[in-house]
C-alpha cells in the first residue's frame, strides 16, 4: 500500500493551479472536467511518478470551515520538503510570495511557512545536519 493523492482544499481551483503551478513549480498531472470542478493534480518535477496533489474544491461545508479554521490557528494545511530553504525563501518572496514564518532551525529541520493565496498556510522544510 502506497500514498497515491492526498487532498488540499483551495478556495479557487484556476488560482490555486497558477499559484502551485507558477511560483511553486509543479506541474499539471491530470486535469478532467468533473461537472462544475476538475479532478486537478500536481506533481513535483521531480517525482513525476510520485505523490498527486489534489487540488479539491472547499464548497462542502466542512471542508470549508475546516481550512478556515487550521489557517485562523496558523497552523499549515501540508508540508513540502526542499533541499534549500534559504534559496526557496528568496525566490519565492521575490516573487511576491508571502510569508507568515521566515526559515527557523526547529530541531533536526528548517521550517518556513507561506500562504498560497487560496485558503492555506504551507509549511516548507528542510532537513540540516544534526
């Protein structure tokens, strides 16, 4: 058994796919029409056979309340792992990326956090030598 696509409630599927897309560097896996939303997933570039990620729309209720309520707590809907946060950080913020956590040493790892502009905070991290 394996992790094949985990889910990231987004408030706006087009937005969300720019954001993931065009700062964030994944790319389009699948993109099917599903009424009046898409079964929209991402990959890494550099896993293109790996984990999807969903983009799911947040219009169930709970789903709603559910993001809205992780982000009013600060606390990131996922984590992305990245061999250098410091560079990451730059790039993004350079384009505009906004930040809630600078890179901070928490132990064995490094952590950023971002908003994606679409309902969620996402954690960065990086492992450093201990």
């Amino acid at each position: 058994m394996k992790i094949y696509v985990t889910s990231l409630f987004v408030n706006d599927q087009e937005r969300a796919l720019q954001f993931y897309t065009e700062k964030l560097g994944f790319q389009i896996k699948h993109d099917i029409p599903a009424g009046e939303y898409r079964w929209l997933t991402l990959v890494s570039p550099e896993q293109v056979e790996g984990v999807e990620l969903l983009l799911e729309p947040n219009v169930h209720p709970a789903a709603h309340t559910y993001q809205a309520a992780i982000k009013a707590d600060g606390i990131p809907a996922t984590s992305f792992q990245v061999e250098d946060i410091e560079l990451e950080y730059e790039k993004l913020s350079a384009q505009g990326v906004q930040f809630t956590q600078e890179p901070t040493l928490a132990g064995p790892v490094k952590i950023a956090v971002l908003d994606d502009t679409c309902g969620n905070l996402i954690q960065l991290m990086q492992f450093v030598a201990v």
